[in-house]
C-alpha cells in the first residue's frame, strides 16, 4: 500500500507499507534543500509506532542536516521502543554514513555495508 509520494525535479520520496513495515525511500540528493520533506514522513512513522526502514539505495549525497535528521529519527524510535533502520544505502550514502561515525548509533541494513 502506498502512502504517499514527495517530489521535485531532482528529489523524490516514496513512503510504502508492507509486511508492517513502513518504508520510507529517498531518490536524490538529502540535504538542507530537502530533509524538510523527509522530516514529517519520518516523524509520522515513529509517532504511529511503525517499524520503519529508511531507504538510501537511490540516495545520492547525504549532508549533515540529512545526517542530524536521521540520528533524530534513531534517537525518537529507540526512546518510543520503535525499530528503525537505514536500509541499503547507496554506495555514497554509505560512504557518508560510514565517515560521520552514524553507523554506530544506527542501525544500517545492508549486507555489504561496512
């Protein structure tokens, strides 16, 4: 079941549910111009108690506003006994995530991530 689509030109976010599993995935670049439209989408999950996996796989570049939102995101679900993950992050995510020392606090899916 589809929730709900966010889109611009170079951006999108698709937010399915399936399995119990809200998953929220990021097309594009997640930065200061964007991680507002990803912000609610997050917040809606944890707030309905949704396990939520946050999917990087089509996520070209991650700033350090995207980076606070999604330690935000951890930090929410894990007080409200919420799962959540990062889930196949694309090569530069993992990057990005695995450099900011994010993947220590949370919990990232994907086999190949380091």
């Amino acid at each position: 079941r589809t929730l709900g689509r966010v889109e611009n030109a170079e951006f999108r976010i698709d937010i399915d549910v399936t399995g119990g599993t809200r998953r929220i995935a990021v097309r594009g670049d997640l930065d200061l111009a964007t991680v507002g439209e990803l912000r609610p989408a997050l917040d809606d999950a944890i707030d309905a108690g949704e396990p939520t996996a946050l999917v990087l796989a089509d996520c070209t570049f991650l700033d350090s506003s995207a980076l606070k939102v999604i330690a935000d995101a951890s930090r929410r679900a894990g007080d409200s006994g919420t799962v959540f993950a990062v889930s196949r992050p694309s090569p530069q995510a993992a990057r990005v995530l695995e450099l900011s020392g994010l993947g220590e606090i949370v919990t990232i899916d994907a086999p190949d991530y380091p």
